[in-house]
C-alpha cells in the first residue's frame, strides 16, 4: 500500500488524504495515521471514493460504534443498511430529510459521537458553500 498523502487545505482546519481506497480492508496502522491526521486537521477529505452504503458504514466501524438513527418523518435509511442516511436535495430545491443544511442534531446522546462521516455522491458546485 502506498504511504498516505496528506495535504492541508487551510493552515487551520482540513486535509485532503491521497492514496487510500476506504472500501479496502484497512490496517491498524493506516488507521492509526488517518486517525492521527483527524487529530491534527479536524476534517478529513477522501477524493474519488466509490463506496456504497455498507462500504461507508464498514469504514465509519474503524473510529467507534455506528450510531442507529431513529426512525423519524423524512428519516431516510439507506436500504439494508440501517446505519446510513441518506441526505437528498432535489434539483428543483425541495430537500429530503437534513433540513436547510447537513446537522447533527443528537449530539445529546451518550456515548457522544466522534465524528460524523458524509459521502457525497453529487454536488452542485454552483450552489456549494465553504
């Protein structure tokens, strides 16, 4: 495996993480350095990641136990993998569930999640806000 490249996007938060496929079987020492790297940047970018909803639930399992999001109006599971939610904006506007903007709205819980892992499969960088 080639070693990771870690490339800050600000000097004060993010980093873009080359050479790594997430759907892979990961070693404890590449999750160790990604695991480092989020200690360090505090946001993490994976570019060109092919994953679907099991592939992104297995790679979340490698930082703590996946939270089980309750069922709710406009709760969205992904199907067979209750884990994941899937967060639409139609192109019209209209949303699917995560209201104006992606939250997260249980932090209240105990154990308080680590992090929150998103994987977009479509963006409109017409409309993307940094």
């Amino acid at each position: 495996m080639l070693k990771l490249a870690i490339t800050p996007i600000t000097p004060s938060i993010g980093a873009i993480v080359n050479n790594l496929t997430l759907s892979a079987d990961l070693d404890e020492s590449t999750v160790a350095s990604i695991r480092a790297a989020l200690d360090t940047h505090l946001v993490l970018v994976f570019p060109n990641q092919d994953l679907d909803a099991a592939a992104l639930r297995d790679f979340t399992t490698h930082f703590g136990p996946v939270f089980l999001h309750h069922s709710d109006e406009g709760v969205i599971h992904s199907d067979g993998v209750p884990e994941v939610l899937e967060m639409v904006k139609k192109a019209d506007g209209s949303r699917l569930f995560g209201g104006s903007d992606w939250h997260a709205d249980v932090t209240f819980q105990r154990p308080e999640a680590m992090l929150s892992v998103l994987h977009a499969k479509e963006i409109d960088c017409a409309t993307l806000r940094l």
